[in-house]
C-alpha cells in the first residue's frame, strides 16, 4: 500500500504534450488555479523550467530530449505516488518515451493520464510565446519540434483537447472533468 493510499489521497500525472505555444503551460497553471482552492496538493513541473535546473546542460538531440523526459517522469511519479496531481506541460515529442513513462507509472501503481493539447502549428507559429517559429524562419536555430524537427501526435491520448478553438477556461474545465470521472479530483 504505497503512502497515498494510507492517507486516503490520489496522486497522479497529468502530461500535457503538444507543440511549442500549444498552449499546453496555460492550461496547466490555469488547471491548477482550479484545483488548488478545493484543496488538492498541485504542482506544475514546467518543461522551461526543467531545462533550466534539472536538465541543465542538455541539448535538444533526440538522446538528450529522451533523457530530459525520463528525468521529469521520475520526478513526477514521484510526486504523484506521494498524493500529488501532477501537471507537467512538456513537449515531449517522442511516442517512445512517452510510452516509457507510462509503464514507469503503471509498474509503480501510479495514475498517469496523457493529454493532447492538439494546436495546429499554424496557429502556434502565430502565437509564437517565445519567438521560436520567428527565429526557425529566420534560420537562426534548427531542430523546432513539429517544423524542422519531429513531433509523434499520441494516437490515443486520454484527452484531445483543440485549445485553438476554444477558451483556457473551456479548456481547464474539460481537463477538471476528466479528472473528475476518473476519480483523480
């Protein structure tokens, strides 16, 4: 009986992947907003900020991206096992290691849910948060996920979620919802 089930609480992860400006770090942070007040323990394990202090010193090679997503699905199965929904807006573009940090959930006894945030690169493009799409046109990087790089669309997540078509608000509010009918919230 592992240490959230004593204390009556389900953890899990929640893994939202999607292109870069998919909208996946918004939802997550507003998800969360709505967690939070009814009491749950939440904690947003951001992709930027991942890089910035667990990864550190990764590149962006398929090695390295596989690497940096094992390490954030250690952590948040680690987390989640503890009684923690965990959200983690990650790219994640690999089906492969997706896929493995999966059955690292499942191994442990561990919910783990996969959600598409499904914003077609277009749309990102314009969004374009961090100036990415500007700086692959321009020539001044290589390697963008879903335009010079790939990106393996899960092909039965747990939810789809088309957050160019409708608000954050709508969007969290389908999410809580999943949560909801699976127990998780």
């Amino acid at each position: 009986m592992t240490t959230s089930e004593v204390n009556d609480v389900t953890g899990a992860t929640v893994w939202l992947t999607g292109l870069p400006s998919a909208g996946k770090t918004t939802l997550a942070y507003e998800l969360a907003g709505l967690l939070r007040p009814e009491g749950h323990r939440v904690e947003v394990l951001d992709g930027d900020e991942i890089r910035e202090f667990l990864s550190a010193g990764l590149g962006f090679s398929r090695e390295d991206r596989d690497t940096n997503v094992q390490r954030i699905g250690f952590v948040a199965e680690l987390l989640a096992s503890q009684g923690v929904l965990v959200l983690v807006p990650v790219i994640a573009p690999y089906a492969e290691s997706r896929d493995a940090v999966r059955r690292r959930h499942q191994k442990e006894g561990t919910a783990y849910l996969e959600v598409h945030v499904a914003t077609p690169v277009e749309v990102c493009s314009e969004r374009d948060v961090k100036g990415l799409y500007a700086k692959q046109a321009a020539g001044e990087i290589a390697g963008l996920t879903g335009v010079d790089d790939p990106y393996e669309e899960p092909e039965s997540p747990d939810l789809r979620i088309e957050a160019h078509e409708q608000s954050v608000a709508e969007s969290a509010a389908a999410l809580l919802g999943l949560l909801r009918e699976r127990g998780l919230a």
